[in-house]
C-alpha cells in the first residue's frame, strides 16, 4: 500500500498490484469514509478538487513520482467492492504462486 510502494519500497515483490479507481469514485469514498469518522470534509466538491489537486503534484513530482512499477499488475477498482478487489488480488498471487 503506498503510492511508490512498488517502485521505491519493495521493487523486488513478487506480486504488485497498482490499484486505480476515478477520482469521482475515490471522492465519493473519502466523504463516506469521512462522515463515518466525523473528520474532514463531507463537501464532495472540495474532496473531488483535493484529490486531484494532489494526483497532479503526486504525478508529477521528481523523486518517486505517483506511476505503477513496469512490472505491476494495474486494477482499476472503480465500481467494485472492497471484496472484489481483495479477491482479484488473492486470484493474482496464487496465479503467481505467492503464498497468502
């Protein structure tokens, strides 16, 4: 987990998966997940323009910048439960042969 994750932390890792989803659906994460807490904000609009705000600096940035490893396996996560991607990644470890 970690934006250069497969890049910077662990470029050996058998299995990395770089996880996606559109900024309209992690904006709609965050709210939810931040009316749940009771912390941040709960106005869409400012969510959805902080993200991308920050997938821009992230993106561009010299030193590990927000970009999948050559080797990383890219799931866009948009629309799907936390569920189905927890099993997608289970299903590409053991087709890799990792252990989990």
């Amino acid at each position: 987990e970690g934006r250069d994750i497969g890049t910077a932390v662990f470029p050996e890792a058998e299995l990395k998966v770089f996880l996606t989803a559109s900024a309209a659906e992690r904006a709609h994460r965050r709210v939810a997940q931040n009316e749940r807490r009771g912390v941040g904000s709960t106005d869409y609009a400012e969510v959805l323009a902080d993200i991308e705000r920050r997938d821009a600096i992230d993106s561009s940035r010299d030193t590990s910048p927000l970009k999948p490893a050559t080797d990383a396996v890219q799931m866009d996560s948009t629309g799907r439960t936390i569920e189905q991607v927890i099993e997608r990644i289970c299903a590409l470890a053991q087709e890799k042969g990792v252990h989990v």
